[in-house]
C-alpha cells in the first residue's frame, strides 16, 4: 500500500470504526467494545507502518484538496507529527482497554456516545499529527475540540454541563480570537502556511511584531494551558476518567503542546526567533506557569484536580523547553511529549480506579489504601516518581535533556525553573506516596480491593511504558534529532 494511501487510512479508520462501533451496540455491548478495540489495533498499524520511511528521512504527502488558490488540506509527516499519531494511536489502545473495566465497572450511562466520540477524537489527532500547513492544522484542531465536549459533558448533570461550556468556550474563544488571526497573519506576510524546515518568517517579520505574533500562537493554542488560558484544564476534571487520560495523556494537551512546538520550529524557525528579543517573553510565561501551576497543584486535595494542575505545569516544560532555542532543548521538549503521556495516562488510570473500587477522590481517604489496591498504586508510585524526574522513569530522561539544553544557553531561568518545580512536584507527589503506603487509616476501612482486570491491567502497562521509555528511547531521540539536524525531504 501507498504511503498516500496509508495517510488516509490514518485518518478515515477511526471514523469508519465510529460508525462500526455505533452498529455493534445494536448487537451487543461486546459487539461495540470489540468494534472499539479493533479500531484502535487497525489504526495503531497504519501509524506504525508509517514510521520506517519517516525515520530513514522521508517525508510522505498527501493532498486533498484546494480550497482556493495557495490553501490547501493536505498532509505532510515530518518527525515531531510521526512522534505524536505514534503515541496517540498506541495508547488509544491502552485507553480502550483500560475504558471498557472503568465504564462497566462504574456502570456509566451513554457508553456508546462514548466510545464514539473518543474515536472522532482521534481521526482529529492524527490530523493534526499530519498536517502539513496551518490551515489544514487550523480545521482538525477545531474537530478535536467539538469531538470532545460530548465527551467531558458526559454525566449529563448540572455541574458537567457548565464545566464543559467553560471547557468549550475557552477553547473556542482562544482558537478563534487568537490563533486564526495569527494563521491569517503569516499567511499575509509569509504567502503561504506550509511547515518548512528552517522557518517561513525570515525576512518577512521583524522587531515587536514577531512577539505579539508569537504570542497571538501561544495564547490562541489554548489547548496548551499557558496561563492565563488554562481554566478549561480543571473545568473538564468532571469528565470520566478514561476521558481524563485523553484530554491529559493521549490527545487534547499533546495536540497544544505539539501545535506550539511545530509552529516554534517550523513557522518561524529556530534560528530567526533566537535573532528577534522581541519573543523572548515565551521562556518567562511558560516557567511563570509551571512555578504557578505547581504551586497551586500543593494546594489541592481533590486527586483529579491536582493531577489537572500537575498537568498545567508539566506542559509548560514543553513549551519552555521549545523556547530555550538550542538543540537539546527541542530534543527534550518533544521527549517530554512522550515522558509526560506515559506517567500521566498512569496517574489517571490509577486515580479511576481508585474511584472504581472504593469511591474514593480525596487525598486525606488514602490512607493505608496501596495495601488494598496494591497493584494501582504502584503505579501510581512509578507515574509520580517520572513526575518528578526520578530515573529509572521516562520523565528523568526528558528533564535532563531540557536541563542540558538550558545550560547549552547560559539560561539560569529555565535551570531554575526545572529546579524549583522538580521540588514541588516531590511535595505534592511524596505525600500521597507516604500516606498510601505507609499510613494507616484513622478508622475501618471497607475490603474492597482492585478496580476491574481491564483497569489494572491497562494501568500496568502504562506503568511499564513509564520505566521502559527510561531504557529504550532511542527511536524517539532519533526522530528528533532529525528535527534538530535539519533533515529535508
């Protein structure tokens, strides 16, 4: 098959399998899981298939169509994209699986809405993924967020609902105001919206005008949650929790940090934006948020919230990273990327089934509970531990690639920063650590052991993945070192 072909398939599959799933629940609640899970193998194929040909430098293309004369829907993988519809296309697998424990264990209602809108999520991540210029960037990010509000209104209560409109209303208002008018901008100044190695804006742009642009991206890539735009983050906590790990680990945050970091790379160039001061500013509000974020995550006693603010501060590694400028940085950004996935899929995971089994969302109930619910916990323990950057988990690897990038700078800031936040994290991780483990309950506790197989065994994985990626990273760094190095088609 085509490499064309398999392009399309990446993003026809999960939607022909929407439907699938839509039919199978006629049948039968197995017929639609099934419909779900082969879906999610189908589309992890194509993807894979892909990533031979991208690694050994080729960067294969697809055009749907022009919409007028310069603006076309077309697709072009580059390294960073096959890093994120390789990522995202796996762990919909493990999400699938770990769904199908926590939907039937929690008895949720509207279960096929479900699975069907989590499937179009997906069909719009791998667009994003592929995209091969802003326009056609521009229209899939809209379809992840539209797929998604079913998705975080699920419950269908009063307190779902409004927390989803916030969720959509940020998300809208920050895409709209802000990103389409900076896509429409370099359009005007650079005559087209291509992601070009080296950048499109050399030349075109120059002095205060490249900051307010950059800023008009990263404020209008709301999905990113670099504060202020960042209240959509915690308002969407009330989703279920399957839906968590995909706003957190598998899509929506990864589609904001990558969207910021192909536009640092390829729109405007690494190289023109370390000339022009006037973006420095980037590198400050991306450690502002992860100091902040931080901080308010100390705060929390609500196990979803908090890891919704880990979250916030976690992004910003990325975007901070990106904006260091220097080649271990960027490495380490798109690291992050994967790191990050990997031990936040886990906590979610975890704190669902924390809820599962026992009903418990608050951090003072979980005294004594990793003796009840050994397995979630550690992984749970694993995926906090890569939080805060402790080897052997994913998350070590990616820090010291940021950390070395920043000292390729002279940038005492961001050195700082990652410093700092690494000591907040372990103040809000190791409590939950200490009092699971060690801690013993303040009265009798109800024997009711580990959430459903699918559930922990989905948790599990991630958990491995988590310490795995600490060993094995080197198709990821290769990926992105073709970023660095400048590859061309």
């Amino acid at each position: 098959m085509s490499t064309e072909k398999l392009i399309l398939g990446a993003l026809l599959a999960p939607l022909i399998g929407a439907v699938a799933i839509g039919l199978g629940a006629k049948l039968s609640d197995n017929v639609r899981e099934a419909a779900t899970l082969i879906t999610a193998l189908i589309l992890c194929a194509i993807v894979w298939t892909i990533v031979p040909e991208v690694l050994a430098g080729g960067r294969p293309q697809l055009t749907l169509a022009e919409v007028v004369p310069g603006i076309e829907i077309a697709f072009r993988i580059e390294p960073l994209g096959m890093l994120f519809a390789a990522l995202a296309s796996s762990l919909w697998i493990i999400n699938s699986i770990y769904s199908i424990g926590y939907m039937r264990g929690n008895k949720e209602k509207n279960q096929t809405r479900f699975y069907i809108f989590f499937a179009v999520a997906l069909s719009a991540t791998i667009g994003i993924a592929f995209s091969a210029n802003l326009f056609t960037l521009f229209l899939f990010y809209e379809l992840l967020t539209l797929s998604t509000y079913p998705l975080v209104s699920h419950k269908g209560d009063e307190n779902s609902v409004r927390s989803a409109r916030v969720y959509l209303g940020v998300l809208l208002t920050t895409s709209i105001g802000l990103l389409l008018p900076a896509i429409i901008w370099t359009y005007l100044v650079a005559g087209t919206g291509d992601f070009t190695v080296g950048g499109i804006l050399a030349g075109k742009l120059q002095g205060p005008a490249v900051g307010l642009l950059l800023g008009l991206f990263v404020f209008g890539v709301g999905k990113a949650a670099v504060m202020p735009v960042h209240r959509w983050l915690p308002a969407a906590m009330v989703a279920p929790t399957p839906v968590s790990a995909l706003l957190h680990a598998v899509a929506v945050v990864k589609a904001g940090v990558f969207t910021v970091t192909k536009v640092i790379v390829y729109i405007f160039g690494v190289d023109f934006l370390f000339a022009e001061p006037s973006g420095a500013w980037l590198l400050y509000a991306a450690a502002f948020t992860v100091i902040s974020a931080s901080v308010v995550a100390l705060r929390q006693q609500n196990l979803k919230r908090l890891l919704a603010y880990s979250t916030i501060a976690q992004l910003s590694y990325v975007v901070m990273a990106a904006a260091i400028l220097k080649p271990l940085a960027e490495i380490g950004a798109a690291v992050h990327i994967v790191a990050h996935a990997f031990g936040k899929i886990t906590l979610f995971f975890a704190a669902g089934a924390i809820y599962v089994a026992s009903k418990k969302t608050e951090v003072h109930q979980l005294r004594g509970i990793g003796h009840q619910m050994p397995w979630t916990m550690g992984a749970f323990t694993i995926g906090a531990l890569s939080m805060i950057g402790v080897p052997p988990t994913g998350g070590f690897v990616s820090k010291w690639y940021i950390l070395a990038g920043a000292f390729q700078a002279d940038n005492y800031v961001a050195v700082a920063t990652i410093i700092l936040s690494t000591v907040l994290n372990a103040a809000y991780f190791l409590p939950i650590i200490y009092l699971a483990w060690f801690a013993q309950p303040k009265a009798p506790q109800a024997d009711h052991g580990e959430a459903p197989f699918p559930a922990v065994f989905a948790l599990s994985v991630t958990a491995l993945l988590t310490i795995g990626f600490f060993f094995f990273n080197g198709p990821v760094l290769e990926l992105e070192r073709q970023i660095v190095q400048g590859v061309s088609p």
